[in-house]
C-alpha cells in the first residue's frame, strides 16, 4: 500500500504534480472501490501502475483481512467465555494439559469423537499456553473448529474454570505432560490441577493421567486414573512370556474403521487389519441376544456357544451387587440374569444384524438339531457391520486331510476325526483336568523334594512384605523364605556369599530376561511382580537381571530381595562388556526401556535417536536376541531394525501412508516390529483413558490383562503354544471348545510368525570363497569362465555376484602361477585373502567373541546366525471359528484363578510363610 501511494506521487510529477496526500487519498478511494474520480492518473506509467496494484490487491487483501478475522475470533475465543446457555443445553468435555502437542490433540480428538453417541459433544480445551502453529492449522479445518475451543488459561483459577464452565462439564481430562525433564514436577502440577477442579466442580467426573505410581494416590478421588509406568512396566513384563501383549492391549483399547488393508493382496494383512477391528463391549445378560439363553449356565458353556453361533469371545462377568469385574471365573460360576458380560467382537450387539434379525434366528435355530458336541455346526461372522452368520460345513464327518497328524490315545476309529468332549452346561469338578499349574501349586502344599532343594525352587508363595510406594495391588506371588542380601543381588560382583561375577557363573536353567532402563523407579517394581506372580509354574520362572545406569537405592532393594533369581547391574546398552557380563548371550528377551533423560529433545521426534541407534546395534551383534524396545513417539517406530534396501519394508510404508490417508487411528499397526510385538510407545495407552469415558470398565479389564490386579476368583492372562501333537484339532473353535471342556480356559487371539520371503541387502550376503571352489566341478567353472570372457565390464557392474565370481576366478588364476616368494609373504597373502572372504556379520561376530574371551566369558552360547529377519509375526484377535492352526501357533488364554479350585484346608506352608515373614506383610490369603 506504501509503495502504490510512493508510486503514484512519484510517477504524477510529469502529470498533475500531486501531492503526497492525493496520492494517499486516490489510493484509499479507489482500493474501496469507491472511486470518485476527483483524481485520475493522467500519463501511461502510473496508469499501468494503478492496474498492477489493483490485481495485487485483490489477490492480497481478502487472505490479509481474514487471517485477522481468524486472529481476531481465536484472541477472543482464548481470553473469552464458553457460553452458559450452551453449557447447559449442550454436552461438553474440558481437556486440560500444561502443554498442547499436535500429536496429543489428533489422538485426543480421533478416539473421542470415534463413538457415535458422542458427535453432539464439544471439547473445550484449557491450556496456560498459546496455540502453536500447527494446533492453529488443524483447529481451523471445519470438522474441528466448529466442535473444539481453545481456551488459553489455567486450571488453578477459577475464574478460568468459570470461564470453561467446569461445574456444567460431562467430564474433566486432566493428561501429565511426558515429555519434561523431571516427571516428578509434571505429576505435582497434574495433582494440583486435578485437587483445583474437585474444589471448583465436585461433581464433575475426573480422568485423569499420573507418569509415576509413588504420586498416584494422592488422586484417589478421580473416577478414573492411569498411571503410566504402572501400566507400561507390566506390558513390557507379560511380552517376555506372552509374545506381542503390548500389541494386543494396544489393539483392544484402539477404536478401529475395521477396513484396515482390506484391499491388500497379502492374506495376513487382511486378516490382521480384520481382526484388529475387535474390541471389548458389555450388555446385561438379560437383555442380550447373544447370552440371555445361557442363564443359569456355566460360564465356560456360554462362552464356547456364544462363539460357536456369533463369533463373539465372552471373557468375564460382573455381578449386580459387586462392582469387580471377573475375567474368566471358571465352569462354576453360574450366569445369572442380572450379570453384565463382558465380550470380545467386530461390533457391539446393538449394532449387530444379530440384533435387528432376532426373530427370524430363532425360527432357523428351532429347526437346527444337534448330533453330539463333535457334530455342532459351526458358524462364522464376517468382520463388518451389518452382516449376518454364515453357517458353514458340516465338519463332524470330514476325514483329516493330512494323515500325519498326531492323534490323542483314544482318537476313535481310523478315518474318523477325534472327538471333543462336550461343554458342560453345569460343570463338575472331578470331570475338569487339573492343569500343570495346580500340580505346581500343589507341590508347595508338600515337602519340597531333593531336587527342587538342590535346584533352588524350594520358594513360598505369599504377598510381599515390602512395596517401594503406596497404593500397589496386593499381588500373591513366589517369595523366598529368606529376603536376599543386598551384596547378591549385584550380579556381576561377588561377595562373602558367593564369587560369581557373570549370569554364566549362576548355571541358570531357564534363559533371562535384561532390562535395560536408566534408574530403578517404582514402576519397575511392576515388572518383577507379574513374572513372579503365583500362577507361573515355578519351573518356568526367568531369572531377572536389571541393567541400569544408576545404582538403584535401598528402598527399592528392600522391596526386590524377596523375589527369587531378581539381580541387578550397574551398566549400559551402549558398553558391549556390560551387556556381555549380564549375560545377553544367554537372554531370551531384551527390554530397553526409554530413557526419561533422553524424553524431551529440541526436536520433538529426535527425543528417540539414543534408543533406536542403540537397539539397532544390538540387533545387529545378537541378531537372534528378541528385542522390546519403547518408544517416546510412535511415528519412530519405522526405524527400528531398519534395513535401508528390504522392498517389503519400503511397501508397508507406503501402505501405512495409504492407511493414515483414509483417516485410519491405527496407521502404524502393520509395521513389522509392532505387529510382531517387539516395540511399544506408552502414548499408545492415552486412548485407554479416553475410550475409558464411554466404557468405564476399560481401566479395569486391562489392569487384569496385565496382572497389575488380582480380584479374588479372577482369571490371568497366559499363552500355550501349539505342537505338532496338537494339530488333530485343525480349527480355532475346536481349540475353543476343547480348552472350555478340558482345563476351563477361554482363547482370546492367536499370535502368528510366518516366513517372509525379503530382499537380501548387500550387508546381509555371505558367500564364503572356499564352499564355492569345493562345490563347483570342472565343468561348470569352464563354463564360467567362457561365459566371464563374453561379458563386458559395465554388465560386472550391473551384478555384484558376476563381478564377485570374476575376482574369484582371477584369484583362482593367480594361484597357479609358480610362487618364488618365502612363507612370510605366503602367509600375508592368506591372512589379507581371510579378511576379505569375511561378511560383515561374521566380522560382529568376531568382535563379539573377542571381547568375550577378553573378559574371560566363554563364546560357547553365542550363536550369531541364528535369526528371525526372514520371518514376520502378527495377532488375530478372536478370529474365524474356522481359522485354521498351523505349527508354532501361540495362543493366548484367559485361565480361571488356580485358587478357585483349592478346598478351604487347613493352613498351608503358604500361610505360615505370609504370617512370619514380618511385620509389615499383608493378610494371608483364604484358600
């Protein structure tokens, strides 16, 4: 506008001579588009001028001049009021956080507003911060910016809570800011905000997220808490014994479009994305089509039915007059009219066609007859809404297709495929096979034998005397009779105990689990309990070994030294000799940990860089090492065992661009190490407060997925895995109901490995000189070598392999020219000829084994061309009843509470334990 006004002047001096207030007065007039035309430009040049910055103008001013309007509304929307009247004729949420990410508000948004009762609501968001430019651009789409309001103030005033009209609120979400240096600050302002708004609004219902279990009971009060290491710790422990938890809680708590990959031409991809769509509903039994028939029925019988007809996966059960939740109670739990059931399924029944076709399913069931519980139809949904049961095949009289498989003892007459015993409608106890895990318990009730004193087993099972922090669950777990000195629980330092100074020199039987994390905070008590937990059979347990790089205090000692085979190490991932002398090359599963040093970065997503270099590093010198790592962001995920030239991680990546494009939650979901379990970011677990908003169990079924609590008569989480002895079963819904017949378990999801057939990288090439020149006769190196004679050096640089062969057959040639030099030179020419043969893994593996050797370890359990890289793992969360088990299948079971089936005796060695191990143990447990 200053250089029209300039322009003008200047260019009218050989015309009308104006003055610099005419100028400024043309230039308004006529940019108004008044245009009075006391004043026009008299010669060409200003003329052309005055076109130009017409055209300018109009281009320029109406995006100025709304920015401004935009800027001016947002100004007024942030220091302004939600109004009262929309207060109370409209439902609102307030979100209130310390600071608000793009990635926060995206995942906040899209989970909330997945569920269509909750379209009409609004989200008023309370923040101490100004936007930045990214929130600014998303709340300015359409979609958000007529249903969220951004409200710049804070939670300890109320005056800013009146201005959110906090008392009118349907609920308050009060979420910690992770990403700060000292977490410890971030819970006290999160504690702060969450005692402010119960003062102001009592009965606004509270859901709010802690980072550190020692502050969670300062907020007791909320309706809903999830404490982050409380929840990420017992993920990461049960992925050590049931592969991929962390991807099926993630799964579970996610609400998904159920069309992920559905036009994929791989068939795992389809059935992953299918059966990713699952999730966890709750009806009152009496009101529901799927269960209502099995009122006064065994638990396991209206599981296994209920799956049969409807493909729904009925895993626990609440009474009326009780709030706690029951996974799986067993076969003597009796439904009752008034229970809520909680099941696995694409779609809620209100949803279901099975709902709107009631009628017409019950005329078609009346004239069904059934011949024997090996003759029962089998019926299969299809993962969409709006379908309908499919019956499928009669298979009672199928012959098995392959005759290799392994049949029980009494599998029937030759041609037949065995029987399964049926389902019982009321169960008896004597007909349940008691499995290993009560002859386990039941040895404890003994004296322990010569064996298991010698082996070391000899423990008790009791509650912990000592927990690091206030508010844990009670957890009955495997205790020593005798709490450990703190000089033995160091791993890699003797004492007056005992001189071992390496995980070698323990002999353990079972192979370890490291966890790599920088303190020893509260939170990893978590880890310790669910893998010492009294259902594990004591022979299975894993010796623990925590590697940090600070020396833990003698709180948490005091805490951990009850536990059997707990030790710790002072060390880190990045140090070779330290994971060496923790015994990684006798792990069976890594856990690193994120570093809360290493959370908050300049960049945002770089927050990630030390974890995934070092996790890279591991992958590449134990390559047959399983790896679970955590993340701070999930969009890092990509790069864990990042292969720069495998084509088949270049196409997932396009796919999850494809996926985040059609506006899918889950876009990360078919990347490799998370289907398979091995990474997990903690911000996966934000939608389970959000989702916890419209299914306020949620919190609850997962904490008893985890272990994190223990309800009496309450069923655990566990995994079997299929042998070949097992393939007589052929389909998942047989599985299902023998487990329901046999040892009462309900099967929730099978997790799958395959093999994959990948690009080989160049760094991945082994190809040793000597096997070749042993396995090539005459014949074919003379055809090779005319061959070699044809082609032209630019086709060698086309083919590495061709240009490799060339420099053999060249070095082949050499060796037979007569050699007149001394065995010196002979054996420098041998030595630089090994150094060349070596592939770069060979050449991790020599480092390896050298260092070991250098620290006196042993390089006899170190295997380093064992790997899994060529194979790819996924879940299938309650699929088909036709599904089909293949070998290395790994089930994951809901097993009913072992103490459900012990008598009430007299008090057991167990109970002694709990009444003399102290002062400030817990009640004895009532068996």
């Amino acid at each position: 506008f200053l250089c029209s006004i300039c322009g003008i002047q200047h260019l009218e001096r050989a015309g009308n001579r104006l003055t610099l207030f005419d100028s400024l007065y043309f230039c308004i007039v006529t940019f108004s588009t008044v245009g009075f035309g006391d004043v026009t430009p008299k010669i060409w040049p200003s003329k052309m001028l005055v076109v130009i910055m017409i055209c300018v103008a109009l281009v320029v001013l109406p995006i100025q001049f709304e920015q401004l309007a935009y800027l001016w509304m947002e100004r007024q929307k942030s220091g302004g009021n939600y109004s009262r009247h929309r207060a109370q004729t409209e439902k609102h949420v307030v979100l209130c956080v310390s600071s608000l990410k793009i990635d926060l508000l995206m995942d906040f948004l899209n989970e909330f507003y997945a569920h269509p009762r909750l379209q009409d609501y609004y989200v008023v968001i309370l923040c101490p911060t100004e936007m930045d430019a990214q929130v600014r651009r998303v709340l300015q789409i359409p979609m958000w910016s007529q249903r969220v309001i951004y409200l710049q103030g804070s939670a300890l005033k109320d005056q800013d809570l009146l201005r959110a009209k906090m008392d009118d609120a349907e609920a308050c979400f009060i979420l910690s800011s992770r990403c700060e240096v000292d977490r410890t600050a971030a819970d006290h302002q999160t504690i702060l905000r969450a005692w402010a708004v119960k003062d102001f609004a009592p009965n606004c219902p509270l859901y709010v997220q802690i980072l550190k279990p020692e502050n969670k009971f300062h907020i007791k009060f909320a309706d809903h808490v999830v404490c982050e290491e409380e929840f990420k710790y017992a993920m990461l422990a049960l992925n050590c014994i049931c592969p991929a938890t962390s991807t099926l809680i993630t799964l579970l708590v996610h609400t998904s479009r159920r069309q992920e990959s559905q036009q994929s031409p791989e068939q795992w991809q389809k059935m992953y994305g299918r059966c990713s769509g699952n999730e966890v509903y709750h009806i009152n039994l009496e009101e529901s089509t799927f269960f209502a028939e099995y009122e006064g029925k065994s638990f396991t019988y209206a599981s296994f039915h209920a799956y049969k007809k409807f493909g729904v996966c009925l895993i626990g059960v609440r009474k009326e007059d009780n709030k706690n939740i029951l996974l799986n109670p067993g076969p003597q739990y009796i439904m009752s009219s008034t229970d809520t059931c909680f099941y696995i399924n694409i779609t809620k029944e209100e949803n279901s066609a099975f709902k709107k076709q009631e009628k017409h399913r019950k005329k078609r069931e009346s004239k069904i007859s059934y011949h024997g519980a090996s003759r029962l139809p089998v019926h299969s949904i299809i993962a969409s809404m709006g379908t309908v049961a499919i019956d499928l095949q009669d298979t009672g009289c199928r012959t098995p297709s392959r005759p290799t498989l392994a049949l029980p003892a009494d599998g029937g007459r030759e041609g037949r495929r065995p029987s399964i015993a049926p389902v019982l409608e009321v169960a008896d106890s004597s007909s349940l096979h008691t499995c290993d895990l009560l002859s386990d318990q039941s040895e404890d009730e003994t004296t322990p034998s010569d064996d298991e004193v010698s082996a070391g087993l000899d423990y008790a099972k009791g509650y912990p005397p000592y927990s690091p922090y206030i508010g844990s669950s009670p957890t009955f777990c495997h205790l020593l009779h005798e709490k450990v000195p703190f000089c033995c629980l160091r791993l890699d330092k003797g004492c007056q105990h005992n001189y071992y100074e390496d995980a070698k020199a323990y002999g353990f039987k079972n192979k370890l689990i490291i966890v790599a994390a920088e303190t020893a905070g509260n939170g990893l008590y978590n880890f310790i309990v669910p893998l010492r937990a009294y259902y594990r059979p004591k022979k299975e347990l894993n010796p623990i070994v925590l590697l940090l790089d600070n020396p833990p205090d003698m709180h948490f000692l005091d805490a951990i030294c009850w536990f059997p085979m707990v030790y710790y190490m002072v060390g880190s991932i990045d140090n070779l000799d330290d994971l060496l002398r923790c015994g990684v090359t006798f792990a069976a599963n890594m856990v690193v940990v994120d570093k809360e040093s290493t959370m908050s970065a300049e960049e945002d997503y770089m927050a990630d860089a030390k974890t995934i270099v070092n996790v890279q590093t591991l992958f590449r010198l134990f390559s047959s090492l399983s790896i679970i790592t955590e993340l701070t962001h999930p969009a890092n995920m990509r790069f864990m065992q990042f292969r720069a030239k495998d084509c088949y991680s270049l196409a997932l990546s396009k796919l999850e661009k494809k996926e985040r494009e059609k506006g899918s939650n889950l876009a990360f979901m078919f990347r490799l190490p998370f289907a398979a379990g091995r990474v997990f970011s903690v911000s996966m677990l934000d939608t389970l407060l959000y989702q916890s908003f419209v299914k306020d169990y949620m919190i609850s079924i997962t904490r008893l997925l985890l272990g994190l609590d223990t309800t009496p008569g309450s069923g655990f989480l566990c995994s079997m895995k299929i042998t070949e002895e097992d393939l007589w079963i052929r389909t998942y819904a047989r599985l299902y109901q023998k487990l329901c017949s046999s040892t009462g378990d309900i099967p929730i999801g099978v997790y799958r490995t395959e093999s994959q057939k990948l690009t080989t990288s160049e760094s991945q090439i082994s190809i040793s000189v000597e096997e070749w020149e042993d396995t090539k006769d005459t014949k074919e190196q003379i055809s090779y070598r005319s061959n070699h004679r044809n082609s032209t050096s630019s086709d060698q640089s086309d083919h590495p392999l061709l240009r490799r062969k060339s420099m053999q057959w060249a070095r082949r040639l050499s060796r037979r020219v007569p050699r007149h030099s001394g065995k010196t030179a002979e054996k420098i020419s041998q030595q630089r000829m090994n150094l060349y043969r070596r592939s770069e893994r060979q050449e991790l593996a020599e480092l390896v084994k050298n260092r070991m050797k250098h620290l006196g370890l042993s390089p006899a359990g170190y295997d380093e061309m064992n790997d899994h890289q060529n194979t790819l793992s996924y879940i299938l969360i309650n699929p088909s009843p036709d599904t089909r088990l293949e070998l290395n299948d790994i089930v994951y079971l809901i097993r009913p509470d072992p103490l459900v089936y012990v008598p009430n005796t007299a008090p057991s060695r167990k109970d002694s334990f709990c009444n003399t191990v102290g002062q400030d143990t817990r009640e004895e447990t009532q068996l």
